[in-house]
C-alpha cells in the first residue's frame, strides 16, 4: 500500500502534472474559494483569479477581439445578509457594465442558477457565493456543477463563506484571507492594491502551495510563500507531498477507508522535513 | 408627386344609427318612429347626447337635460347611450374604410379620415368615389356626408359646415373657397368658440381681416391645436403638416384545441401544450413575429377557468422553450373533472425576422442564449431576482446604483471619478460599529463589528458626502467616509454620520457600509 503511494507519487512529479499553479495558466471548470464572511477577500480574490483567466484564456479562431459576453453572479440571501450585494462602482472595471446579479432566495436555487448559467453560451464566467456547508451542496451536486461547466467550457468559481472544506469535485480549491496591502505610491499611510494570502490546498494538475496574490495595473501578481510548518529549501519536497494530497478527492472526506488513510499519513510523515504533517 | 386628397367622413347620426341597427328597425319605422334620445349620465342627471328626427321635430336638442326635453314633450323615450361600443364600431369602421385607400384614422367621436391620394382613377373620379363610399354607408345603414379635399382640415370643415359631397380640386383657391365657412369648422374648443363670437368673427373669412398679428397675440399662451385659431388655419389651408395616427388592424396569433375528452392528467396535458406550442410557432413565423407574452387558458368541465400567464425577456418562436417554460408553471393546476379545451394567445408579440436555425446540433455544443438563461432564471426564482445595476444620478453610495432587468438597454449615463476607491461589495444596511477616535474629526484607530475588535493599521479619509437636503429631512447629517485596513489586512469603507457641533443631534454615530476587495 505505502509503496503504491509512492510510485503514484512519483509518477505525479514529473513536469506534465506537477507543475506549480501560476497566474495565467488559464482556467479551470469549477474552482473553490474558502473564506470569512467578515471581509471582501474571497469575492475579490474570486473575481482576481476568475479575470486572470478570461484574459489568459486562448482564443478560438474567428472569435470577436473583445469579450463583451455578460459575467452572471449568483448570490443565496444568506451570502447576501453576510457580505452585502456588489457595488457597481467598486467592481472592476472590465465587468462593471457587464454583471448580471442573481439573488436566490434558497441554496437549491443558487445550484439551479449556477447550472443554468454556465450552460449559457453568452456567459464569459460565473461566481457563485453560498454561506457555510449547505446541505444541497453535496458531492453529487458539485459533480453536476463541474461537468456542466466543463462541457459548456463556462469556468465556475464557487465562494464558500465560512465553509468547511467538506467533499467536492472543484477542480482547484483554494482558501483565502486577507493580507496587508502593499504601500501606495502616494499616500503611504493609505491602503494599497487588495491583496490575499491564497493557499491551494488541493488541486488535480497543481501541487498545492501558498501564494500572496495581489492585483496590479489589471494583472495578477503571486508571489510564492513558505508553507506553513517548513522552510523554502523544503519546496520540493513539500510539492511531493503535496500531490498526494491533491490527487486524492477521498482524503477530503473523513477517512472513507482506514487502510489508505494510515498510509497517506505515513507517506507524508516520511517527506516532510521536520518530522510533522506537513498538510491537512 | 400625386396631390395630396384626404377623404373625410361623418357620420351625421352615428350613435342613432348604431342603436337602430341593434334593434334591428329601418330608419323611422318601428321603435325609430317614437321620439327617442340617447342619454349619458352626468352630476347633474341625465344629459340627451343623441336624439332621433322624431325626437329632435318635438323639441329635443343635443346637450340639454332630460328633464327640461320632457317638458316639451313628455313622450320623450330615453336609452342609455354607449360611447365606448360607438368607439369600438367607429374602430371597425375605420378599418373597413380602408377600401378607399392605403391608410385611414379615427376622427373621434363620429366621423373618419381615409388617405385617397392618387386612387381616386381607381374609381372612375373622385365625384364617382364619393357616390361609392354614399352607396356602401347606405347599404350598411349608416347616414354620412363626405367631402374630399388636400387637408385633412379642410376635408373636415367641408364634411360638417359646407354642402354635401363636395370636391375641393388642388388648384382651387382654398381660401377663397372655404371663408364662408363657420369658425366651428375650424375644429376648436367650446371656449375658444366663444371668444371668437365675442370678437365678433363668425366666418373664416373674418379672421384674416384682422391681422395675423392681433390673433397671435391674443391666442400666444395657446398651444394645443385645438385652442389656437391660427394654427388650426394653418392646418386647414396646409401651411403646416397635421399628423394624423393611422389605425392598424392587430392579429392577436391565437390557436386553441378543444379536447373530445376532457384531459386530467398532466402528461396529456404537455402533450397538448407542445402542440399548442408548435402551432403558435408557426403562426408567429407566418408573422414575422416572435411572442414576449403568452396567455394559457386552461377551460375545465365544471365552468371553472385557470389562466397561467408567461413574460419573456426576449421575443422567442423556440416552442421548446416555450414548453419549458410553462411547465413550470402548471404544477399546481387543480384539473377538477378536466380540461375540455385549452388556448395559447400571444398577447404581446414583437417583431422578429427568421433567422437560420441551428445546424448540426450547435446548441448543445454552445449552450442556450443568453435571453433564454434570463426566462428560466425568472420562471423559477421571480422577476426581482435577476438583475443587474446600473448608475443612478446620487452621491450617497446606497443611492447611486439601481437594479435593472438584465437586457433593458443601459441608460448613457457619466463615469464614475476616477479618484474614488469605492468598496466591492455594499451591505445593504449599513452596520453600525464603536469606534475609537480623537474627537472630533480624528482618523479611526480601533473599532468592534460584529462582536470582533479590529485594530486600524492603515487609513485613508475622510471623503465627505454631504446629505441631499433637496430630499431628505433637515436633520440628516453629513458622511464622512474612510478606507480602512486592519492589522490583519482587511479591508473596509466605514463613516462617520455626522461631526460633534454640527447641531443636528448628539455624538456622531460610526457605520460600517462596504466590504473592500
């Protein structure tokens, strides 16, 4: 079993799968945004990452140069009594004319809403906002959601209010919270461009990996930051582990089997370079 | 170009004619041969509006009370009038009248106006088109006289205060032709009538020895036509155009199916909705139309009528659509002992041209349009929910932005100021907060929300927002708002309400009103 781990793992390393995520690699079906319902972060991280990869995405042949299709966001009322509606004038600046909002009342509706709209082709991406853990949200429903937007080729970012990181089938899951801004030019005591300390804590081509996001002249900046529990000479090494966190969907759930659970503890005690689980 | 010739037609005695057709007499004969009058109730009781030839010999005259034609004839009949179906009739009639010509409108309330430029030849003259429409009104009942002339205004006056059956030939001299002609057919109001009586002018004639001058003067505040001698002049001898409102025949695309047996189930009854469905299709298609609202009418056995209504964002043909879209709708139909005939009527149509239909299977490939994800959205969740903002002319942030349907075309309205770092997200009642200051205008420097105490790492303000004193009450207080970040680098856009001395209250209150990125 732990030898099986290994070789899983080591398949995984090379360049094809492993490579670490940066901006501008282009988006994926269904992504995950974990963050507190007390600040603007996971929203504005969302709507960061989601244009990273609409600019970045590749052109069909034919295609008109500008993207004028309409950007949907879906909001249940509970989202929306946490966090407020979106603010036309604080939005950024290439959807502001463009943002369709739908305010569902249950989250069954904001699912219903989700499907429909990546299913539209005059939809350039959706971001989806739901409170904590709902129960219509269940692996099922997430597996519903990310082949639709597969198919339809519509990205979906999915922002989970105090949610806890309970079974999905996200193809990137990230958590995000706040980080200080950098220093403006001008006015030095004044707040800076948004920035958010992301960390990817499972993704399917993609070892996992903190990074400082930070928006800058209508580009998204990361900047890499030490996994929590080692220092940068460990990166490597931490990538390895990593992977076997991120390709296994199972390890999400509380222990299915207690087998592979024990030997994906194990795998990871080996790697981690102070002895420690290094995630999860 | 061909001259203009408008044909005007009035009905002398429509609402009389209208009520002996409907009682089915001859003229003077029968119930007609009584003295009778059409009333219309006012305030002050019964008002004749239209009296008949006996009615009219013993004394009854338009316009006088009931009461006093009773004493001059106490054998006086009264039926209540119908001006609402003498609409309705004068409606139908003006589109019948469109056999004389490309385009007619309704004269309200009893005549009518039909465009005969350059058809007269059709008829063998214009003398020979006027014995025409005599003829075709004869035979349906219907007392007229009729004129033709190069205005509309002209036409008129000539229909009501000139002889019968006149031509006025586009070479004739109009002035000199119509100045014996009474001010009344100059188309004005009761009051303005009488001004004219008082000025002593009774012919058209007379007004031009005044003086164009001393009439402009005395009629300037007088816009409305109708008001102005002047312009209605002008109308008459076409110095200035009158635009006349053509009727339009509307086809309402109705198709129905009675059932030979009443249907209780919902599975026939989507069967028959998708019939139903594809027939309005192709009604719409033979109309060039598409549909943006559609009336189901459900009639059950037992009397009992379900009517389920659909409005959509876009004008469809796409009966799929359609279908889906009702279905959502029928889930709590009550079928009693069944539906015996169902009904699906476009009540409001647009104009849609055909287009190529997908090939190849592209809408599975590309997913449904836009205009459709918005009819699903607001089947299921409401119109209220689907919506985007849009600029609205307001300082105050909770103001300046209002929600919209997603495909109404977006007023021009002015940028936002550029300077202005505005938050991403707005609480829709903005949250009141303690704050830790140096009163009285000090920066903030810690504050609590929610249960949680921030400390202020970063600070920009204030901005300042003064109240709309044009619309709010004299005791709002001026905003001065903040950007914040906090140690732990959130990001927020609180303010101030109010400032200690200002008059309008006591210490001013902090409120935290939007999320930043």
């Amino acid at each position: 079993m732990i030898h099986d781990a290994f070789d899983t793992a080591a398949d995984l390393t090379t360049a094809t799968h492993a490579q670490r995520w940066a901006p501008g690699l282009g988006a994926v079906a269904q992504s995950e945004i974990f963050a507190s319902s007390r600040e603007g972060s996971g929203v504005g991280a969302a709507l960061a990452l989601a244009l990273d990869a609409w600019r970045c995405r590749p052109r069909e042949e034919g295609e008109e140069a500008e993207d004028r299709r309409a950007v949907v966001w879906v909001q249940t009322r509970a989202a929306v009594k946490a966090g407020g509606r979106p603010f036309r004038a604080g939005l950024p600046p290439e959807i502001r004319n463009r943002l369709i909002h739908v305010l569902a009342e249950k989250d069954e509706d904001a699912l219903f809403a989700l499907e429909e709209a990546v299913r539209c082709r005059d939809v350039a991406f959706v971001i989806g906002e739901v409170v904590g853990s709902p129960r219509a949200l269940d692996f099922t429903a997430s597996r519903r959601l990310t082949l639709a937007a597969e198919k339809h080729g519509v990205p979906l970012t999915l922002v989970r209010l105090d949610g806890t990181r309970d079974l999905s089938s996200a193809r990137q899951r990230w958590a995000v919270n706040a980080a200080p801004s950098a220093r403006p030019k001008w006015n030095r005591a004044a707040p800076g461009a948004p920035a958010w300390q992301a960390e990817l804590f499972r993704a399917r081509s993609h070892p996992p990996g903190t990074w400082r996001l930070s928006e800058d002249g209508g580009r998204l900046l990361a900047t890499p930051l030490p996994v929590r529990g080692e220092d940068t000479q460990a990166g490597s090494r931490s990538d390895l582990a990593g992977v076997g966190e991120g390709r296994s969907i199972l390890s999400d759930a509380a222990a299915p089997s207690p087998s592979f659970a024990s030997s994906f503890g194990a795998s990871v005690a080996i790697l981690s370079a102070d002895g420690e689980r290094v995630l999860g | 170009m061909a001259p203009r010739r408008i044909l005007s037609i009035w009905l002398a005695a429509f609402a009389i004619d209208r009520w002996r057709l409907t009682e089915g007499c001859a003229r003077g004969q029968g119930a007609d041969a009584q003295p009778l009058v059409l009333i219309t109730e006012t305030a002050h009781g019964p008002r004749i509006a239209a009296t008949n030839n006996a009615a009219r010999a013993s004394g009854a005259r338009i316009g006088t009370m009931l009461a006093d034609a009773r004493t001059l004839c106490p054998s006086i009949q009264a039926v209540p009038g119908d001006p609402a179906g003498d609409l309705d009739m004068l409606e139908k009639l003006a589109v019948w009248a469109r056999r004389w010509g490309p385009w007619s409108a309704l004269d309200p309330c009893d005549g009518l106006l039909v465009d005969v430029t350059a058809v007269a030849h059709l008829f063998g003259g214009e003398t020979k088109l006027l014995a025409d429409v005599h003829r075709a009104f004869d035979t349906r009942g219907f007392a007229i006289r009729a004129a033709i002339a190069p205005t509309a205004g002209a036409a008129w006056a000539l229909t009501h205060y000139g002889p019968d059956r006149s031509i006025l030939a586009p070479d004739h001299d109009m002035e000199a032709r119509l100045s014996d002609l009474p001010v009344a057919a100059l188309r004005l109001d009761d009051d303005v009538l009488t001004v004219l009586r008082r000025l002593g002018l009774k012919r058209l004639g007379e007004l031009g020895t005044v003086g164009r001058d001393a009439l402009h003067r005395r009629f300037r505040n007088r816009k409305s036509p109708a008001a102005n001698p002047l312009v209605r002049m002008d109308q008459l001898l076409g110095r200035v155009p009158e635009p006349l409102l053509p009727v339009v025949p509307q086809h309402v695309p109705l198709v129905q199916r009675r059932l030979m047996e009443p249907i209780r189930h919902r599975t026939l009854l989507d069967t028959v909705l998708g019939d139903l469905a594809a027939d309005m299709v192709r009604e719409l298609e033979g109309a060039g139309q598409g549909a943006r609202r559609l009336d189901l009418g459900l009639w059950r056995v037992d009397g009992e009528v379900v009517m389920r209504t659909l409005e959509l964002a876009a004008a469809t043909r796409d009966a799929g659509h359609i279908v889906r879209l009702f279905g959502e709708k029928l889930g709590d139909i009550d079928a009693g002992f069944g539906i015996e005939l169902v009904r699906l009527r476009a009540s409001w149509a647009e104009p849609l041209p055909a287009n190529q239909a997908d090939i190849e299977a592209a809408a599975e490939r590309h997913g449904t349009s836009l205009s459709a994800f918005v009819d699903r959205l607001t089947i299921r969740l409401g119109s209220k929910a689907v919506r985007r903002p849009v600029l609205k002319g307001s300082h105050l942030p909770e103001r300046s932005q209002a929600w919209r349907p997603p495909l109404d075309p977006e007023s021009p309205s002015q940028d936002e100021l550029r300077f202005h770092a505005r938050p991403l997200k707005l609480l829709d009642r903005a949250e009141k907060i303690a704050v830790l200051y140096a009163t009285p205008d000090g920066l903030p420097q810690r504050f609590r929300w929610r249960g949680d105490v921030h400390e202020i790492a970063r600070v920009e303000g204030p901005e300042r927002i003064a109240p709309e004193w044009w619309r709010e009450r004299g005791t709002a207080r001026l905003r001065d708002y903040y950007r914040i970040e906090d140690d732990a680098g959130r990001r927020y856009w609180i303010y101030r309400y109010g400032i200690a001395g200002d008059g309008r209250g006591g210490a001013p209150e902090w409120f935290l009103q939007g999320l930043c990125a």
